[in-house]
C-alpha cells in the first residue's frame, strides 16, 4: 500500500467508489423498494452521478500522483480478507481486497462510473410505468458495484469474487420480467454458459495459486512467478508446464464472459431484459470484463505463443462470424447484440495478434485494444439507449414497425448518426482512431491475415449500422407514428453520450499512445512492428463502401425495403445467415440429445437405482434388524429360554465343526 498520509484525498478514500453503488443497492434493496417505491430512482441517480463524480476525480488525482511511478501502478487502499492454512512445506495464501490504479483500471472506473450514471438517467424515463421499478434500480447499483469492484481488484481472487457477483446481477437484470417465459429462458442461459467458463477460471486461479502460491496480479504477472510457472508440474494424469495450462484456463474464463464463439449464444438472448439492462451489460461492463481479464493478465500470457494465438484466432473469428449475422437481423437489439460480439473480437484479436511472428511482442496491439474498449463503451452505450426509445415510440423492436422516424426524434435521430458514424470507423469519430489502431498493429506484428479480417470486418460494421440506421430514421413509417415524441430522462442521456462519441478518440489518442503500455516480463522482447501506412485510407474507403451499399439497398430511390424486410423469402444462404449459421440448434442438439439423453440420463439411473438403492437397502436392513431386535424385547420369558437354548445349540454345533 502506498503512503496513504501523502496521498491526496480521493486515492486515500478510493474505497468510497465502491462504497457508492453498495449503499444503493443496501438502502434501496432493503428500504426504498418496499416503502417508497418511486424514490428508489433519484436516489440511485443521485447516488450514482455522487458516483461518477468521486470516481472521475480519483483518476485525475492518481494521474497525477502516479506520473513517477513504475507502470503507473499504486495500490492506495487494501487489506487482507482470508489467509489459507498451511498445507504441507507450502507457505500459507493470503487474499486481499483492496483498489489497484493503473492505466486500464482508471479507465474502466472512468468508463463505468459514466455509464452508470447515464444509464441511471435513462431509467427514470423508461421504468417510469414499470410496476416493478423499485427492484430495477437496486439491481442496477449492485451491477455497478460488482464491476468496479472487478476492475479495481488488486488479485484474482478478489476479481473472481466480483467476477461471479457480476454473474448474479446480470441473471436478476436479464431476468428482470420474470412473468416472460423468453426472459426466465435468457436468464438461465447467460448463468449456465457464464457459470461453465468460470469453472475453468476457477481451475486456473488453483494452478496459479498452487504453484507461484500468490493471488496478487503484481506477483503472478512477475518474472519468477512465470519461471516457476514454465517448470513441470504433475497435473495426476500428465505433466507439463503449468503456465500454458493455466493461461488457456484463466483465458477460458473470459472466453465465455465476453460471449466469444461458440460461448456467444447467451448474449442475444440477453436483450430480454430492459433496454437499459443491455446497454449497461453491452458497453462497458460485463461483455468487456473478460477483455479486461485478459489485459489485466497479459504480462503473462505473452510468454505463451501458443494462447496469445488462441485468443488472436477466437477474436477474429468472432468478429468476423457476429458481423456477417447480424446483418440479417430484424430485431434492432439483436443487431447492436451481434454489434457488440464483432468489437469485442476486435478488442480480443488486437491483444492476441500483439504476438509479433517471429518473436517479441507489439505493446502497441495492447493499448489498441484498450484505447477500442474506451472509444467502444460511449457510442454502443448511445445505441443501446437509442434503440430503447426506438422500441418506446414504436412498441416493437422489429425493424418491420420502423421507419421515418428522423422528423419525430430529432436529437435522437442525430445522436444515432453520430454512434453510426463512430462505430463505422468513419474519421473524425471516435471510432476511427481505436479501430484503425487494432487494425495496424495486427499488419506491424507480421499478421496481414488477421489485419485483412479487421478490414472486411470493418466494412460490413459500417454496412449492417448504416441499414439498422437507415430503416429507423428513413423512408416511410411503416407503423402509426401519430404520439411519437421524445422523453426528456431518455433523450438527456442520448445527447451526453453524443459528445465522446464524435471527440473522444481524438482527445484521448495520445493518452493511450505514452501511458497504456504493460510491464513486459523481462525476456519478452518490446518491439515497434513496421509502420502501416495505408490502413487509415483502406479502412475509411471500405467503410464508405458498406455505408453507400447500405443507403443504396435500404434508402435510396430503387430500394426495396419490403423484400430486405422478408426474410423468409430471400435465398437459402440469407436465411441460414438469418438464423444465425444455426449454431442455437446445434448446441441444443448437443445439449439435449447428446449430454442430457447419452451421458446425463444412464448417470441419473446409475445415481437413483445404484447409489440411492445401494444407500435405501442399507437403511432398510438397519430397520429390518431394529425392527428383530424389537420384536424379541418383548418380556416373555419363554421366548428368553428359546432363544438362549437356540444360541446354545448354534454354538455347540460351530464349535463341534471347527474343534472336531
């Protein structure tokens, strides 16, 4: 812990950021909920803007206090929280909670405390009519606080602790309409797919904490802990080094938070909670905690080619397979869902393709993908909150209900152009710099495959936003558009949001240039890569390319927006597309007709007629016996003799068998 008396305010209390969104959740959990319902929001509100307040000033504090400092890194506020006995020669384990402020934790408060407090805005208007709003709100702090509480967390214990409360309020958030069966279906689903890539997580926090015999992140990302780390350890079945091992599990753990093929199929879904649910989950938090995950342990994995390769090849394939579905799509959150999986395989792949061919590693692919994370969270939070007052006016989230919206929303209407714009990749917008960024790090690291990916990717983004954006805004209104209007608790939020999407990349570029660098183990070698000139150009001409082809087929004078809105009449190839490559089907093949019917249901008999049974006759025979027993305590003294004379007679004839 640092010299907490020659730290300024806000680093010496950072653990009121925290304490914040708890209180909220306590008082409105236990309180507000029950006897004040409609205060349940403003005091959130509040709460969460006292919030984002505290919190901004905290980073600006540690910016200038870490400026000497090795990495940035000081850890202002900690205590230890349980101590593991000593097993064996083994020293004992301590695991702390505690605040770790470096560049990517900074800006993860940063970003969650601002989304927070604008999503917390947006909810008054929505859940205005919301019978159940004072349960919304004290869910929605509780999300807030196990974020921060993930993204300050100075080992990864305390990240796993925070990791799985995530999991928890994002089932009651997903499930918030619990009267809709869809919703009951999304909830269970995000938890079982979420709950099967944490236990490997959990796998690989045991094999770390087994052999370095430490949580702390400062410990583990070390370079005796990856020496220690790269020695044989005896898994029981084989033996091998522990540092792959436990990379690809700890690795595993964001695999499936962030919703990466084939675990993605749980994100969708999640859009059956309120729009505010999946912009709160979409932007900044839960999706991008394993990006985080990943970042936060880097140091490391980029001693292993081998799952610094795994996460280059899951994240551009994932961006690449969510761009082609969702430009099929007619549900307009299920657009910004597939959105949302195509940039955070962008923000994956940047982190995996640092791995330059060859040897060393490109610091410059790291800070890409966290420069992505904070350009991303702004304008996907701004399309998230559009869509929402979108589906407000039109009672629908079918792009077939849609449609000349521009004159009725008009803030709205220029807000969603600006996030169009951002997430295209169009220059100036924030967009451009974080995506064009991961993009030349992937060709400067010796991988013009995966750099050609992030091309292509690019234009079909740019595509499939301008075609969501064109069929709400344009053409003709395809549903009564006669009480359309604009909510002033929505619309506030939708226009913030606006400003860091059109500057926020040009204002925090260098930021992220001299600042978001990780410590590199030491025979790591740092390399620069080879300057890629022409990827701005490249990129910027393809994603007017996606956008023309987009305003050509949805908007312009020979669009045929009817047949683009049938889907079920388009080419076989579409309708696969349409019905996302399948990939829901055949897990639900595996799941039911392969594990629950081949290998679930004989374990279940094997349990009831074996194990139980086993157990029941044991039982029965102790009563069967009692019951003997109990039957010859019956006082009669013939029955006495009887059996004395019957266990004479036995003892007699055993004893003349064995003595003879």
């Amino acid at each position: 812990m640092e010299n907490a008396a020659a730290l300024p305010f806000a680093l010496r209390h950072v653990w009121i950021v925290l304490a914040l969104p708890l209180l909220s959740f306590v008082l409105n959990g236990l309180w507000t909920c029950r006897k004040k319902e409609s205060w349940s929001g403003p005091i959130s509100t509040v709460l969460a803007g006292a919030n984002w307040i505290f919190g901004t000033l905290c980073v600006w504090q540690w910016w200038k206090a870490s400026a000497g400092l090795p990495g940035r890194s000081m850890v202002p506020w900690s205590f230890d929280w349980l101590t593991f006995g000593q097993l064996g020669t083994f020293r004992p384990l301590t695991a702390g909670i505690g605040a770790l402020l470096d560049p990517i934790s900074a800006m993860m408060v940063f970003v969650v405390a601002t989304i927070a407090f604008f999503v917390h805005v947006y909810s008054i208007g929505y859940m205005r009519e919301d019978p159940a709003r004072g349960r919304f709100f004290p869910l929605l702090s509780l999300f807030a606080f196990a974020m921060l509480g993930l993204v300050l967390a100075t080992n990864v214990f305390q990240m796993y602790v925070f990791w799985e409360l995530v999991g928890v309020s994002s089932y009651q958030l997903i499930g918030f309409w619990y009267h809709k069966p869809s919703a009951v279906a999304a909830s269970k689903k995000a938890f079982i797919v979420t709950r099967f890539a944490d236990a490997f997580f959990l796998l690989g926090i045991v094999v770390l904490a087994w052999v370095v015999r430490s949580f702390d992140f400062s410990v583990l990302n070390s370079a005796a802990a990856a020496e220690a780390l790269l020695r044989p350890v005896s898994f029981g079945f084989f033996e091998a080094p522990a540092l792959p091992v436990a990379a690809a599990l700890v690795f595993a753990g964001g695999w499936g938070k962030s919703a990466m093929f084939p675990l993605h199929i749980w994100l969708p879904d999640a859009m059956e909670g309120p729009t505010p649910v999946s912009s709160i989950i979409h932007s900044a938090t839960m999706v991008v905690a394993g990006v985080f995950l990943s970042a936060r342990m880097f140091p490391l994995f980029s001693a292993v080619p081998s799952v610094m390769g795994l996460i280059a090849f899951v994240g551009a394939f994932t961006a690449a397979f969510a761009a082609v579905v969702a430009i099929a799509q007619q549900d307009i959150k299920r657009i910004l869902a597939f959105s949302t999986l195509s940039q955070i395989g962008y923000m994956l792949f940047a982190l995996g393709a640092a791995a330059v061919c060859g040897g060393g590693v490109l610091v410059a692919g790291y800070s890409a993908s966290m420069f992505h994370v904070f350009t991303h969270a702004f304008f996907k939070c701004l399309l998230f909150l559009v869509a929402g007052s979108v589906i407000h006016v039109a009672g629908n989230n079918m792009l077939s209900c849609m449609g000349g919206l521009r004159t009725k929303m008009p803030l709205t209407y220029l807000s969603a152009l600006a996030a169009t714009l951002a997430i295209s990749g169009i220059p100036p917008f924030s967009g451009f710099w974080s995506k064009d960024e991961i993009v030349a790090s992937a060709f400067q690291a010796g991988h013009p495959v995966l750099g050609t990916v992030g091309l292509l990717v690019g234009a079909l983004t740019a595509f499939y936003m301008f075609r969501f954006f064109f069929l709400i805004f344009h053409g003709e209104a395809r549903s009564d558009r006669s009480h359309a209007h604009e909510d002033r608790w929505m619309t506030f939020p939708i226009v913030c949001l606006a400003i860091p999407s059109l500057c926020a990349g040009i204002l925090a570029k260098p930021l992220f240039e001299s600042a978001f660098r990780p410590r590199l183990l030491p025979w790591v070698q740092a390399v620069e890569g080879t300057h890629a000139a022409f990827v701005p150009v490249a990129a910027t001409l393809l994603a007017l390319l996606g956008a023309v082809a987009a305003w050509f087929l949805y908007c312009g004078p020979k669009a045929d927006v009817a047949r683009a809105l049938d889907a079920e009449h388009r080419p076989a190839w579409y309708r696969l597309v349409y019905r996302k490559f399948c990939i829901d089907e055949i897990w639900l093949f595996v799941v039911r007709r392969i594990l629950f019917e081949r290998v679930a249901a004989p374990i279940k008999w094997f349990d009831r007629k074996i194990v139980d049974g086993a157990m029941n006759l044991v039982g029965k025979s102790v009563v069967l016996a009692g019951w003997c027993v109990n039957a010859l305590q019956n006082g009669s003294l013939a029955t006495a003799l009887a059996f004395a004379a019957g266990g004479f007679i036995l003892v007699w004839l055993l004893a003349g068998n064995l003595f003879p």
